[in-house]
C-alpha cells in the first residue's frame, strides 16, 4: 500500500440501504470508443488518491468494497483532455458525488504522482508523464477516481470504482488493442517514442539478484541511443520494474539501480550526455502481467524508456 494511505472501512451494510448507493456509476463519454479492458470486479480495497503528492507519500484513503477497474481508448484526435475529463466529472457532481481531488500533471505531483497510485496496465491505459488528469470522488458508501491521458492517436480513460454492488460498464464493443511495443534481440524500432509512448526494452539481461547489466551487445540500447541523437531535445526516463517478490521497498531500489545501469550504459557506451537520461524505479507498481505465474514474473521484470517532457 503507498504511504500516506488511512485505513478506512466503508459501512457498506449502510450502503446497500441508501437507494442513490445501489445506483453505479455508468460513464458516458464525450467522443467514440475505439477499444476497453476491464479487470473481474472483486470484493478488494482501493487507495483512493485525495490530495497531490507530497514529499512524506500520497495522501489516500483505503476503501472496502466491490472495485472494479476499467480503461477506454477514445477517438479524440485535437481534444484537450480537459474536455475528455469534464462530462466524466460533471456527471459525477450531478450524481450526488463529492469531489476530493481535481488535478493536472504538474499539480497532481507528476512521476511520483502516477507510480503511486493504481494504473492499468499498457496497452489497455497509457499515460503521458506530462500530460493526464486525476479525479477523486465520493458518495456515500461508494468511490470513483478518473484518470485522463492520451497518446499522439487516442485518449485513454481509466476509471476505478468501489461499491456495495456489481459495477456495470457503459455499452462498449471492444476491440483489440495494439499490443505493448517492446524491443527483443534483433528486431523492433522507436516509433512507440515518437508518439510519446513507453517502449519495453526486452532484450536486456541483468546479473541474478542483481542490478548489474550483464556485459554484451543490447539491440535496443543502440536504438534508443539513435533516437536520442536524431533530436538533440529528445530526453528520456528510464523506469525500472520488478514483480511482487519481496518487499516493496527493496523492489523499488532494485528497479531504481537496474534503470541507472541502463543509463550509465547509455552514457558509458553510445555517449549519450548525462543531463538526458534520468532514471526511476517504479518495483511492482506497474505490472503488466499477472505475478502469479513465472511467466508473468518474467514479463513484469523490466526496464522502459520514457520519453520525457521537452
């Protein structure tokens, strides 16, 4: 759980009493909906994000209930997200909810803001470090957060919501979704950084138990070293990720140390100047896979490269 969270227990036998409780919140979106993910709806506990973040953690609420978490891709091309945002969180006013926080970016706390609180994971939500919106609501025995980003083609919607009851999501067909860009050995190109996405670079190997980068030829530092030179603007955030195993404060670290090797390498090795290469550590808070399986574990062991604000 992030820091800064308070345990809260919903009354939710007082919930089911309150007929405007039993009601969901039912999304209806501003612009066409080209793809959704949804997680099962299960009886779990929230952190429900009520203020930016601070140097001390996140402040958040611990919510009880039936969470339920999806995310939209929408046709939006040359909307603000402001205007994706707005119907979402006047609706929410107009069903009785009260709003806790209402932020941009910046003023959310950025990085930190966006690895502290729950997300879903690339393809089905996409965030632009420098460009989403947060919102937080409550009503009652219920709560909802909205998130608000885009990439250079879509906007993409995540809303999580607890409740007392089975959440129904708004009439959708979803459709595929492109699958996250990686780089393995040999093949795959930058074009996912171009439009502002986060590109996986599969085909690094690290010491076991260790941050150190196993010495050999990386395809895809050699790439992203070339992307970087072709636009002496270009910087990149390196993000380092674990699966579950361990504490959460030890996986942090170790995500953080493998992403400043991949870093020191870039420096070292294709002469990237220091000043646009930043690196992070994100642990387990970003999965892509389940991390009940090896082969989930496997997939969420990873560094990405994060194009940067310019």
């Amino acid at each position: 759980m992030p820091s800064g969270v308070t345990p809260l227990r919903f009354l939710l036998a007082l919930a089911w009493l309150s007929p405007a409780a039993a009601q969901a919140f039912e999304p209806r979106f501003a612009f066409p909906v080209l793809g959704a993910e949804a997680r099962p709806a299960v009886y779990d506990s929230y952190a429900l994000p009520t203020a930016p973040w601070r140097p001390d953690g996140l402040p958040a609420v611990a919510v009880e209930g039936q969470v339920d978490r999806r995310a939209w891709r929408l046709d939006a091309p040359g909307a603000s997200l402001l205007e994706v945002m707005a119907p979402l969180r006047d609706q929410l006013v107009a069903g009785g909810y009260e709003v806790l926080l209402d932020c941009e970016a910046r003023a959310c706390g950025g990085f930190d803001f966006r690895f502290n609180t729950e997300v879903l994971p690339e393809p089905g939500m996409h965030v632009d470090l420098n460009e989403f919106r947060f919102v937080s609501a409550r009503r009652g025995g219920a709560a909802v957060s909205l998130m608000v980003s885009r990439s250079a083609s879509a906007a993409f919607v995540q809303i999580i919501t607890v409740g007392p009851v089975a959440l129904r999501a708004p009439d959708v067909t979803p459709v595929p979704l492109t699958p996250v860009p990686q780089i393995a050995a040999g093949g795959g190109g930058a074009e996912p950084l171009d439009e502002g996405l986060p590109l996986a670079l599969e085909d690094l190997v690290f010491d076991s138990g260790s941050a150190a980068l196993a010495a050999g030829d990386y395809p895809s530092l050699a790439l992203i070293a070339g992307w970087l030179r072709a636009d002496a603007s270009r910087r990149l955030i390196l993000v380092g990720h674990t699966d579950l195993s361990g504490a959460m404060e030890a996986n942090i670290a170790l995500s953080k140390r493998r992403a400043a090797a991949v870093r020191e390498a870039l420096i070292r090795d294709h002469g990237i100047a220091p000043g646009r290469l930043s690196a992070e550590g994100a642990g387990p808070l970003a999965p892509r896979a389940s991390n009940a399986t090896e082969e989930g574990r496997q997939k969420n062991r990873r560094v990405e490269a994060v194009p940067a604000p310019t």
